[in-house]
C-alpha cells in the first residue's frame, strides 16, 4: 500500500519533445503529490506539487494531470531542453507527512 | 541561504567499524529524515523525526539509529555497517505539514568493504 510505481525507467526524447512520466499509488491516504528532479551530484528538488483536489497543475513548462478516481498522475514537460535531461522522482505523501514515499525514478535525457 | 550539509559527502570503511553521518540544517524546520538511494529503487526512507527528541523508523530502518537532541541536527548512525548498506544517503528536511517542499542535502556516499 505503501508503495509508487513509476514509468519509465528512462525516456529519450529530441529537444522540443513532449516527455511524460507516469505514476500510480494505491494508498488513499495519500493526498499530496509532488515531483522532484535529480542532476547528478545533487539532491533532489521539488519541481511541482499537486493535491487531489484538483485535475491539472501547470507551472511554465511543468505540467501535472492527476486522476484522482484510477489513483494514478503524471508530469509533462513542454519544449523539452537539453538542460531537463535529469532523473525525475514523483512521491506521495498522506496530509501530515509522515509517510512520505518516493518512485523509483525516470532518467530522462534531451537531445539537442 | 536555505542549506542541508552532510558530512562526510563521501565514505570508504570496512564492514563492523561503526560511523556516523552527520546532518545540519538552518532553516528552523521541525522535520527531518533520512533516505538511501539505490538504482532501480529510487529513495527509501530510513527514519524521520517530527521534532526534537521524536523519531520514528520509515521503510528500510533495519541496522540504522538516528538521533534528534537538537532541532538542526540529525544524525545517522551505523553501528556495525555491513557491504549491503553500501549506498547513497540523503538528509531532508521540511517545515510544517506534506505541503511543504523537502529540501535535501547533497548526498553521502558510503562504501563499506
């Protein structure tokens, strides 16, 4: 119940290319969604977040679409960049925080 | 400027030599936990504290303590590590409730022979 699965396991695309990573839960206690993006050597940051209280998050060319009934949301990238290229984490957390659980992410590469 | 340090950043020892892993934060946050990153498996998290003197155990907490005597600060230890606690370990730390971003430091890479 604890668990996120997360597809791919890694994705290339051309620059300009639409990426979309997928994730589903099972745990409906969940009720916070976040997405983080890794470069190498680095920790992760957060990206974007989603609650479920909505269907579509957009922040520039970040987009989560969150489907709340088939427990499953994804993160888009519009115009992907060369500079995207990274591994991308989505997580789910319940309200209080304390069960915070993570995929096993999507290394992405952008071609220029 | 908000900052996560770990220290060591990187690790090489041998199998039953304890060592600690240390963790620092200065941004007040009440939360803070701890996490290994292996391939395939993304972060599992190995224990968390909501405040000081409270911790609780995550998914993968078997051969791992932790501390919290201070609100900064909070370590890792490993009493007597073994090669599949070889790994990639990250601090986090996070204000008030889910809602709020987790900020990770940059990592510890540890080696045990």
């Amino acid at each position: 119940q604890q668990q996120v699965k997360q597809s791919p396991q890694s994705l290339i695309v051309q620059k300009g290319g639409i990426p979309i990573i997928n994730c589903a839960y099972e745990n409906t206690a969940f009720d916070y969604f976040p997405w983080y993006q890794q470069f190498p050597g680095k920790g992760p940051a957060l990206l974007i977040a989603i609650r479920p209280d909505v269907s579509e998050k957009k922040e520039g060319r970040f987009t989560i679409s969150f489907n709340k009934s088939a427990k499953q949301f994804s993160l888009h990238i519009m115009d992907s960049q060369p500079g995207d290229s990274a591994t991308y984490f989505c997580a789910a957390s319940d309200h209080y925080g304390q069960n915070f659980v993570f995929g096993p992410g999507t290394r992405l590469s952008v071609l220029p | 400027e908000a900052q996560v340090t770990q220290n060591p950043r990187y690790l090489i020892t041998v199998t039953g030599k304890k060592l600690t892993v240390t963790c620092s934060q200065n941004m007040n946050h009440e939360y803070m936990s701890w996490y290994r990153q292996d391939p395939g498996l993304g972060l599992r998290q190995i224990y968390y504290s909501m405040n000081v003197e409270v911790t609780d155990k995550g998914d993968v907490p078997e051969g791992y303590k932790v501390s919290r005597k201070e609100k900064r600060n909070f370590p890792l230890i490993l009493e007597s590590p073994s090669p599949n606690q070889t790994s990639l370990y990250f601090c986090a730390t996070r204000g008030g409730y889910s809602n709020q971003p987790q900020h990770f430091g940059d990592g510890t890479r540890l080696s045990i022979l």
